[in-house]
C-alpha cells in the first residue's frame, strides 16, 4: 500500500495550484460582475471564461480528464486530485480546464464510441473548447435514471431517424455555444430489455427542436454554465449517420459513460468541501459572539472535526475507486462507483450545511458560494438515479455475495 | 387536558378550508404566471394578492393574529391552527389574511407600543392591507440577532433623530408598496446593555434612505413578498415623534415582538410539513419505478411515517406553547418558544429533504414548490438567533433549574 | 385546548411524589445490595419489593394502571403522568404500586375477558400482589410479533387442552412466584388468519412446563423483576375451563392487550428520559475537565437542550394518545400508539446515550443505573414488533388517507 | 499510490484465514460452554484459549503485533489487514495470537522503554504468553483520560517507591494470570505538568494490593478477557528499580503507547463490523416476514448498503493511518490516528445497531455476539478520551493550519 501522489501528479498539481492561485480564485469576483451585467445575452457564458480557458491550455492543463491519444493520457489515479483541485472553484476552474460535465463525459462517448467523422466533426472542436454540449437523457414523464423507462423515440425513416420525445435538465443546453445534443432515445421498443435504445447526435439548430425553458434548482438558473434545459423533439431529423455505435448499443454506451461521470462528480465534490470548510474556518475565526470568535465555542469545533474526518474518508474511497477502474476496469470497480455516489453527496451536503450556518444569513445569500453548492451538491443525491436505487443495487450484490459465499 | 379546538377555532377553520379550496390553491398558478410576467414591474406585488386579500377581509378572514381591539381578538391556541392552515399555501394564504411576516410583528409593535398618532399613521393603513412595512433589525457586519451587538446609529438632533448603518435581509423591503421600516439602533451606546437600543420609525421615502439590493435565499428573490433588502441608512433625517416607545425601550420591544414572531413562524412550518407529505404521498402514488409505484418501496414507506410521527410532535409543542403564553404570558412560556424555535424547523427540513427527493429533479425544480419551501424553512434554523445560540441558552436553564432544585 | 392536569391527577402525583422522595429512591441503593447479595436464592425478587408493596398500598397507591371496577379507575389521562414518574425509578416503582409489566397487561386480560372462575384464581391474587404471571408469546423460531406466525399448538383433547411449543424472552417468567402464564397459541391452523390464535392459562407447575433458562438483554439478566424466560411446552395439558374466552379469540384479545401495554411502556420511558436527563445534569455540573465543569462545553449544552426539547415532544404526542384512547377508544388512537411506540424509545435512547457518554466510564458501569437503562429501553425498538413494521403500517395507513381523500 | 496488500501481507492473510476457519470460529462455542460451566474458578481464562494459542504460536501467528526485534517485525501497514481479521472473533483470535489489548500495549511500553531487568522479568513471559498484563491509569475519581489529573500518588521512600490510589476499569486484571500492572501516578506533583507522572511496575502479589471488584460494560463482565477491575493501592511498596524509565517520563510513555493502542483497536473494530455485517446478511436471508425474507424489505437493504459503504470508508482511513505512522512516525499521523479514533467506534456502533435490530430479541441475547459486541464498541467512544475531547483537540488543530495559511 501507498498513499502518496505519483510525480507525474505532484507536478501537475503544483502547476495547478498555481494556476488556481493566479488566475482562478482572482476571476471569481469578476464571474459574479459579468454574470449580474443586465446587458449580457441570456445565457451566455462570461467572457472570464474564454480568458482562463486560454490560459489553462497555453500551461498544458487542458483535457486532464481524458485518458488515451485524445486527451491529456492520465490514469483516473493521476486525475484524481486535480479533479479536487478544481471543485475548490467549481463554476470557474472546470470549464477552465475543458474538464467540465456533460462535456467531459460527451467528449468520452465520441472518443470511445464516434466514428471518424462524429469525431472529426463534434469531437475536434469540444477538445478544442471552441463549441459545448449536451447529454440529453433525463425525461420528466418517466424515472429515466433507469435508462429503459425512457420513451424518446428515435425511429429510423430511410436514410434519416426522426426523433421525437421530451427532455428536461439537459445540462448546458441553454447556452447558445452548446451546438450539439446527443440523445438518449429507443430505436426498438419490442428489443431485449437493454437494446432497446441507442444515441444520436442532433445538432441546436436541427428543425424540430426547441430549447423550451431553463429549469432551476433551488432557485438558481446555473446560466454561469448553461443552465438545464427542458427540450422538445418533434419529428427531428437526422442523417441515419448521426447514430452513434449500431441500434441498440445506448445502454451500453450509458453504462460505460456513467463510471467515469460518477467520480469525476465525486472527486469535485471533495474540492467543494475541503472549500467549505476553508471558509467555515475562516468565517468562525473573524466573526466575534458573546465575546469570543465562533472558533472558540464547542459546537463550531464539533462541526470542523467531524468535518475533517468525514472528508479524509471519503476522499480516500474516491481515490481507491479510481485506482480499481485503473487496474480493474470499471465494471470491477461498480460496488466502489456506486458506493462514492451513495457517500460522497451526503458527506458534502453535511458540511455545506454547517459553513451555511456558520455564516449566518451570509451562508444562505449571494455574497458566499456556499448556497449555491449546496444546492449543486444536493441534485447529486438524485441525478444519475437516486441514492436509493443505489442502495438497493449495492445490498443486492452485498446479498449475492455472502450467499454465494455460504454454498 | 383536553386536545380538541374550541367551538370558535373550528367555526373559523371551516371557513379558512373552504377559503383554501375555493380561493387560495386554485389562485396558486395564477401567482406562477403573473410572477413569470416579464412585463411585471420589478418586486411588485402581483396582483392576485389583493384580489384574494379582498376576498378573504369579506369572509371576515383577516388580522386574525391579532389579539385586543385592533385585531380579530383571538387567544394564540385560537390562531395557532388557522396559522398552520396558512402555511399550506405559504406564498398566499397568510398575505391574504394579512397574517404574514413581517407586518404582523410590525402590527403588533404599533397596537402595543405606538403612540396615538403613529397607530393613526402606520398602523391603521397596515390593518387594512393597504402598505406594508418592514422590521429592519439585522446587520451584515455583526451576529445582530443578539440585539446588543447593533452597530446602528439613532442620535438625537434637536427635534431630529439622525440615523445611519447598514440592514439587509430586510424582509418585505424590496416591494415598494412598503412604505415604512422600523428600524433598530442605538440611541445610547453608553447606557447599560439592554437600555441602549431603541426604536424608529422612518418612511421609506426619507433622504438617505437607499434600499441597494435584493438579498437572496438559495436563488430565490423571493419577489412574491418583497423580497430580502439590503438597506443604507445615511444621515437620515426623521422627527424625534418617530420613535416608539421612549430612548432605550428598543431592546426590550424586541423581546416582546419575537415570541409572538417565532410561534407564528413555527405553526406556518407545520403547514409547509403538511403539503410536504401531501405531495409527498401523492407522487409516490402515481411514480412508478421497477414495475410498482415508488408508494410500495420500504424505504419511501419509513419517509412517510417518520414524517407524521414528527409532524404530530412538533404540532404538539406548538399547540402547548400557545396554551402557555395564553395562560402564563410569553415570559412564562420563554423555554417552549425557544424549544419550538429549534425542533421545528428542523422537523420540517427533514421532511421537505425527503419530499424532494421523492420528487427527483422535479423536486428541486419550479415545478412544484418544495425546493423554494425548502430554502425558506433552512432560514428558520438561523434568523432570530441560530438554532446554536437557542440551545445554549435554553441549556442554561435547565443546567439552573437543575442546581437550584438541588440546594 | 388545555394542557394542565385534572385536580385528581394532581392530587395522585403529589402523593407519589412523595412516596417516591420518601421510600423509593431511598430504596434504590438497598435493592442494589439485596441483588448483589451471594446468599440470594437465584431469581427470587428481592424483600426490598414487597415492602415498597406494602407502604404504596397502604398509601392508596395501588392498581393505579387499571381502570374500571377491580382498579383504581383512573383513566389514561390520569394515569399517564403517574406512570411516568414511576419510570424515574424503573426497577422499584412500577412493581411497588403493582402497576409493572407484563402483570398489567395480565391483569387487563383477566379483567376483560376472564370468566368468572379465572377472575376468582388469579386475577385476585394479582390485583392483591400475592402472585405475579408472564405472557408467553414471543417465540424464537418464527417473527412472533406478528402473532399470525405463531407455531405454539393448543390442541383440544377431551375435557383438556394440549400445550406444545417453544418460547422465549417471556418476562417475569424466571421468578418462582411467577404462578401462572398466559399462553399465545394455535387452536386451529386451518381457520381464517385472524381466528387461528387462542389464549389460554397454564400454572408454572404443569407437567410438562421447563423454565430452561434466563435470556439476557445486553449483558442483563434483569434478575430484579423476574428476569425473560426460556420455557418449553412439552404436553402440557390443562383443563379446558382455562381458555381464555372462546377458540379463535387469541388474536383479538392480544390487540386489546397491546394497545394499554405499549402506552404503559412509553409513558415510563418519558420518567426514564427525566431522570437520564436529570443524572447527566448533575454530572456536569460536578465533572471538572480542562479547568472548567462539563456543563459549560457547548457540547454538553447541545445535549441537554436537544433532551428538553425531545423529552417535551414525545410526553405531549403521549399525552395526547391517552386522551383519544380515553375519548375514542384505542382503536380510534391506533395511529397514534403506533406513533409513540415509534418515536418513544428512539427518543429516549438518544438521551440515554448522551447520558452515558457525560458519565465516561461509570455510565457504562454498574454505579449509575444509565447502562441497564439503556439495555431495556433499546429493547423497545424491536420488542411487540420492531420499528420497522410499526413504520410500515402506519405509511400504509397515512397513504390510504391520502388516497382516499383523493377520491 | 496502491491500494493492494504486499506479499507478505497477503501471505500472513492467508495464513491467518485459514487458521480462522480450522480453528477459531469452530472454538467459539467451546468458549461459550466453557464460560457457562459453574464449575469454573471465577475469572479464570477458558482453558480454549491456551489450546488456540499453542495451535497460533506452531504456525507463526504469534506476537504480530510487535514491531522491531523482540516480536514478528511487521509494519502497522502490514499488521493493520491481519488485526481485522482477527477482529471477526474478538473473544479468541486476538488472545490466540497473543496480540490482545492491554498485553499489546504493555509489551511495546516494555520493549521500548523498559530495562533490561524489566524486560527479562516481565517482557519475556508476555511474549511467550505465559502470564498477562494490565494497565492501570483510568481513575473513578478524576477525567483521567487527561493523564494530568490522575491523582494516584507514587513516591519516593528511600529504596521504594510507595504508590497510593485508586483505579478502576483496568482490563485484563480480574485474571488471576494476570501477574504484573503498570501503574500510572504522579511522582512529582509540583513538577511542569507534563513532567509529574511516571509508570511504575506492581506486581500483582504486592502488599496493600486489592483487586476490589470486577466492573462491568452494560452488564457484562467480560471474564472472558480478565474482566475490568477496580483496584485499591495503599501503601503499596516496589523497588526503585521497577520505575519504567525515568521519573517524569510517565505522561510521554503514555503518548508513546496511545498510538499503536488506538489503530489496534480501529483495526480489530472494522472486523467486528465485517462479522456484524455477515451476520446480519445471513439472518435477513433466512428470516421470513411478511411473506417474503427481510432481505428483500427496502429498508434492510438500506441498512446493508449504507454498512458497507461506512465500513470501506472507515477501513481506507485506518489503512492511511497505518502507512502514516509507518512513513511519518506517530507523531505525523496525529490527526489520522485522532480521526479513526473518532470516526470508527461511531461507524461500527451503526452497523451493530442495525444488526442487533434484524435479529430481533436474538440480537439482544447471549445467542449471538452483537449485543456482546455493541457494548465493548460503544466503550470505545469515551475510553482513551470521549469523542468530543478528540474533536476538540482535532478542530484545534484544523483552525490553527487555517490560520497559519492566511498569515
């Protein structure tokens, strides 16, 4: 066993603490003054943005989370702790990178999955950071985590598929520059279970589609990234090319994009709470009640403690999760995938509420970031399937195994 | 003991529920849209408010928080479950009844307090819904729901006082139908602890009055009901006729507004718990997920219990609290509104964390109103004094009433 | 609303107030001795016992808990707050005022659907204190909370009927003047669910009846009040006259038994909760740790004021079950016994375990009562069916109310 | 980094295994029939638990412990794997392998600190198992988890050392094989604060030695391991020479020995929660409900999830810790050691809990370990220190690195 980072990490690390201490945490203030400018185009992403997306890639930290030819080549292990890195500013830092959800995990299927022109045409230009996209699977009429209740139909029609169905919290979607949706739909309802459904890629400004509404999550709109959007697909046609893989490979492809969305996700999350308790410590250290600093009283100190273990915990199951997808492929690290999506939510819920509530009104306001995490953090409790179908999943298999063992 | 409502309580509930289903929740979507209206002036008060506040004055529904002459006349035990019919539609029903924070506290400061000539001018309008007003207490630079940290300034000028300092998360205040603030400050920041604050009133018109921003609470402007202001106070000129009370009564005005505050609050809250599980059992019904409706799931089972075994506590408390500022004074009745001021919020937080998460995605979206109900409930757990400084002091107690009964 | 004890309910508690300030804690440390006493013959009850007996029953302090003619006709209301102050002091008081489980519920059995000759032999000598009995119905084999699974057979042969069967955890049963016991089994397996189950009486000295052994609660033999039994039911034949009621009828009287015996329970644990409560103040106050006593570490204060607040909620929502059972009967309070069978002991474990944890190593020990307090309280969350049942049927109850109103 | 075992390690697992299945599991019965025997001389060690240790000594399982020259030479990395596993049967394995606390931690105090009179003497036989140790530093009296308020006296008198005070919850010493104490007192109450305490060795033969009594954990008395002592030292005489190191140098011995002591427990606490976690997999499969095994009820497939997710947390953590005090030395892994120290007793309290919970009355019983279990786990949260005086100690230390960032 061993606990420490690899080189490769270390120094990666160090260039990217630099860049967050140089460029990232300064351009917090200005994200906030660009996204509250009443003459900015609705939805738009800051221009901050693009200025710390050409930093990041003239230092080489560009496409860290892509593993292979296409990408920066590193192991989950080794992108790990960057991944932290990045939560600790979290609207700023991973779209700085090209290292931002649904982005990342789009970017995969086509590396993976695209043929050379899906490639050629939608992959170059999302490494590039020169256009986004969206990952249009969530439907609001059905528990589409599941991804066999979903009813988007995808039916083939000579050379084109016409797709029709509705989606909602498509991620990015409400942001003009998000040019390309690949959605999750069935091409043959009467298939097996899982062959029912495959991807397509449908660009913006297919007729047919129409971007509907940005949806909220606990009142914030999250246009500093795209917002969610609800979108309907009626009778939209695609060349039969767009499909991405053959009919009936969508599931697989879902499976496959889902390990690596999951802890991406995660390994943020700890970023956001070693942030959250960064100011927790800062706010309890300044402000002054019944003549001392919060610091001071027993149930600030209960809070940082339990704060503190609970991030060492999780943080560890995070990274020995990514070494088993690194040494043991992702379907051998589903149990260790299933169970940082069941903890790591929770244990960064928990500390989020504690900084709010150190903060006092402040906490819940626009002045700190630490509503709107939590308000992040707590879609994670139920996107990607809700923790209690997780749980369900993870006992049976915990069921299996000891009567497997007992026979 | 004896648990039911008395004769005069269950005439008026009759009429509140029919007011509910006949007027207020069909009235809910209309208040979705004119909201939604980007036509709407900015913090404006749609217009349904009024219609149903019309309404609701003709039932003989109104000022019904409001013991003594002024108001309805009823005993807390008598409004606490009307109150807690309010909470089911929170947005409306309370403003439809002129029952909603903060004029109540405001009402009940000026039938008190006031002098003659200020229930003429403020409180008469208020009692007829025709302003509103707003209780600017709360200060960003100090942990001000202790009221001996205001930094505030009310100084006496000839036959003026000057007031400045900075409020916000000043309630109501954005709305510009709200026409007066009361605002505590400091009058005699040498005098002993408690007799250096005081109280006054100052139109929201007054030179050097600046209301800057809205304040938000997780996303939400909360726009419905004049949302969150932050208020400069700069050399602000009002006559010394504008003070209520005499100099240093501020601290002990206070005190008495906020029993009276905090179990209104707390009966609303079990409302919001009651449409909580409503929507809860509701959607579970109708949900399906792995072939049966999410209502069969053990898990979701244990939500809906735990909810009405905690719903039915937390009512208890509130109802007994009642009874004893009814029969003892709110003095008497202290560590009741203390102990309702810390479980309730929390039992509500629970149920509305769960309720989301039955919902999935719509949960957190504006789709239904928990997520909104949810961010409203979380500021209950640290306006009017954190939940941490509640339970310190209700501790005090206890530890004291333990020793004395020993020696 | 009115939330003040009725004048004979006073009056009760102050004379057991007294009794418990003269006699019963006084008796506390001698109990201790008697039982640590190596001379002691094994299971028999302590001479502490019977003299507390005496002195509550010259007092008039006597079969409190039974209601109608042969107790002392108190109702719920009334009785509640007596058996809470009884459980202050749990192993002495409610078997000094005869009012301890499982002899209560016998006793209500007896009563209720005796005839007279099984009035005559053992509902006499109970209500007299001469004898005590046992309820065997749990058994180890089979989820016997749910009596429908019960195997014990009871089969009719000529004038007598036929014991077989195997229980467990039968309270009292190991005390010698443990004379009779209620027996839970099957007179017909092939009749309607609900009609298969009979009750009948069978003495301790019956051929074929083996005491075999004391099971133990976390350690405890619970030797002070008759220990839980082991017994076995090998041919046992008792005459045909000791059927309680008629074949069939099992199953309703074992409700009927439930309902007062789960309240009776939790109305103590609300004494056991005040004197956790009590104890854990006293200690820190005493306790000096870095230079400072307990009581002043935030910490601490959050206990004991999350105690307050937890400790008010559970008595009111018992208090209130008694009301209802008193007023609509106690399966119009069916809810609401399930509710506090719920809520009451995981209430009052938390408090127990801050309790423990404020005493450090003598919590756990022998030197204060808390440990063994604990033990018998967590037993309650799975005794008479565990939590998890009572969740399920109350959600199933809450649902059907939902739907139906739907309708 | 690596999550895997090396070599060595994984050739000690299996090892050790296998010795579990031959002979430890098969042996608990025998010590549980050994324990109930009337006929055993009270506190005696079962006479299975020397047959084991002879099987474990003839294949090399033996002192595994120890680090350095006098024991198996393994780092805390290596043995941390292996201390679990014997953790799955607490009552034998860890006594089996000669590897049970308090000798653990004695031996290491003698090897590293003690003399080579001292070592010869009582080093030896501990090694070679031939008599057992206690330490004696927890005082009634006092919150001795603070080493600096112990107040048992140990002074010079020319050639001796004359040691007066009272101890209790010494483990280990009701044996009467348990042959020599560690006494921890204070040599020089004037001394700096960390200077005043030394350890000094007391025979257990030694006049004015009384071995009071056994105290108990929630009513069990532990015989199986020599029980929990009080102990009376009056006028107690040894040799100047059975000081352990020099006089003051107690409180740093102390430090000395926590460290190991504490991750030893954590290790052998994650095995307990692994048995607890089979042992409620195996009765959820085979108990039937409702028509169905509990196994197939959401909310224990609830609790078994969240069991192992809690348990894989805690496990990495006390690993990490592990390899710390391997890489950085005791002193570096502070924090970590605090933090499993806080962390794991909470988490495998949980899963006991639930465990007890699925078993029903058996779960409260002696018919299985978990009641047994629960107890001597729930020690853990305030021996060597309650949890809040850890996290106290540990939000410190968090505040501090905080605050020295900033400047």
């Amino acid at each position: 066993m061993e606990f420490s980072y690899d080189e490769r990490t270390e120094e990666l690390r160090g260039q990217l603490l630099a860049f967050m201490d140089e460029l990232v945490y300064p351009a917090e203030p200005v994200l906030a003054a660009q996204l509250a400018d009443p003459a900015r185009e609705p939805w738009s992403i800051p221009p901050v943005v693009a200025e710390l997306q050409a930093a990041a890639r003239a230092r080489g930290l560009w496409n860290l989370f892509l593993p292979g030819e296409h990408g920066a080549g590193l192991t989950n292990q080794q992108y790990a702790p960057l991944a932290e890195i990045t939560g600790r500013s979290i609207l700023l830092a991973p779209a700085a990178l090209n290292c931002a959800a649904p982005d990342t995990g789009n970017m995969e299927v086509l590396a993976q999955f695209g043929d050379e022109a899906q490639r050629k045409q939608w992959l170059e230009p999302l490494l590039a950071g020169e256009i986004r996209s969206a990952f249009a699977m969530t439907e609001p009429e059905v528990a589409s985590s599941d991804a066999t209740n979903i009813t988007t139909r995808i039916a083939r029609d000579g050379d084109e598929y016409v797709v029709n169905g509705r989606k909602w919290y498509i991620t990015g979607a409400m942001n003009p520059e998000c040019r390309i949706f690949i959605v999750m739909g069935k091409t043959d309802p009467t298939a097996a279970t899982h062959r029912q459904q495959s991807m397509i890629l449908v660009p913006r400004d297919t007729p047919g589609v129409t971007v509907k509404r940005g949806m909220k999550v606990f009142g914030y709109e999250d246009a500093d990234h795209g917002g969610h959007a609800e979108i309907l697909f009626e009778n939209v046609r695609v060349p039969a090319a767009n499909l991405i893989g053959e009919e009936g490979s969508g599931f697989a492809i879902a499976q496959a994009r889902l390990g690596p969305g999951r802890i991406h996700h995660c390994m943020r999350a700890i970023g956001i709470a070693e942030r959250a308790l960064e100011l927790m410590c800062r706010r309890v250290s300044e402000r002054v009640a019944f003549g001392k600093p919060l610091a001071e009283q027993g149930v600030v100190q209960d809070w940082i403690a339990e704060a503190r273990v609970r991030i060492e915990q999780a943080r560890l199951l995070v990274l020995k999760t990514a070494w088993l997808m690194d040494t043991v492929g992702n379907r051998g690290a589903h149990t260790e995938i299933q169970a940082i999506k069941i903890a790591v939510p929770a244990t960064v819920e928990w500390i989020l509420d504690k900084a709010v509530q150190a903060h006092g009104a402040a906490g819940v306001s626009q002045d700190t970031p630490l509503a709107q995490l939590w308000a992040g953090n707590r879609t994670l409790r139920l996107a990607d399937g809700p923790d209690e179908v997780h749980k369900r999943s993870l006992a049976r298999r915990e069921l299996k195994r000891y009567q497997q063992k007992e026979v």
